[in-house]
C-alpha cells in the first residue's frame, strides 16, 4: 500500500494578497478550491497490465440545451457504451441556463448506468454557476453511480 500526495500548483507569479490561492510553508501557491490533501492508494493493479491497451472515451461540454439535446446525448453514450471502453472521464459542463430543469442529465446519460464503475465525473465552471445547479449535477451523476471526484484523484 502506498500514499501519494498530491497537490495542484499555481505559478509562482501570483501574488499572496489574491484571495483565491494560498501559499504553502515552500511559498508555493494554490487554489483555494483545490486543497492539498493525501489520498491513500490500495490498489496496484493497471487497467493497462490486463488488456494490453486502455481505451478511454471521454464526453466534455454537453451544455445540454439548444447546442446539444438530451436525445443527441443519449445516442453518443449508447455508442460509448457498444464500444466497451475501459473507462469514461465525464469532465464537467453539463447544462446551459437553458436547460434548467431536473432529471435532463439522467435521461442523457442513462446509457452510462450499465458501465458506471467505469465512469468519472468531474464538474466544470458552469456546473457551479449557481448552487441549484450543482447540487442537481451532483445528484443525477450520482443517481446514475458515476462517481464524482472533487478535489481527488483514483487509482483505476
């Protein structure tokens, strides 16, 4: 078993009067959404050890609404799905103001459940662009058993 820690810096430019980094004991500075922590690792075995290669899909910006229905998203996850990847990265910014209603991320991604320990989510901006709409986002990719990583990191 090993522990690892991880941490997500900024550029040294910034300065430590700007509220949104702090600076560790090194004066190296960091967002103050991603809080340096450590993530305990219990697993050594590599997806890519057991298939020889990783195929990986990956679905971003959706902004379900006017640009991209629910029925389009559907179709591209059962398409995911038939391909029978090793693993799904969900990387945020899921609705537009339009599209604000509930259960629209379910029905788009309901292809996803039969394949969800494969799945990750994580959120973008405009998934946080108001707390009902985060806590919706959160919420549906749960229902669905994608699991949503905030401010950590897996070992697959």
């Amino acid at each position: 078993v090993a522990t690892t820690r991880y941490r997500f810096p900024l550029y040294r430019h910034h300065s430590a009067d700007d509220p949104n980094v702090s600076a560790d004991s090194n004066d190296q500075y960091y967002p103050t959404r991603c809080d340096p922590k450590t993530y305990r690792i219990d697993k050594h075995t590599s997806i890519h050890d057991m298939h020889g290669s990783v195929r990986v899909c990956q679905i971003t910006d959706p902004h379900l609404g006017p640009y991209c229905s629910v029925a389009r998203l559907k179709r591209l996850c059962h398409e995911i799905v038939a391909q029978n990847p090793d693993l799904v990265l969900l990387t945020g910014d899921y609705f537009t103001g339009e599209a604000d209603m509930d259960g629209l991320l379910v029905q788009a991604l309901e292809p996803l459940r039969s394949i969800h320990e494969r799945c990750f989510a994580c959120l973008g901006n405009h998934d946080m662009e108001s707390d009902a709409v985060c806590y919706r986002t959160i919420a549906e990719l749960r229902s669905l058993g994608i699991r949503l990583l905030r401010n950590e990191a897996v070992v697959y």
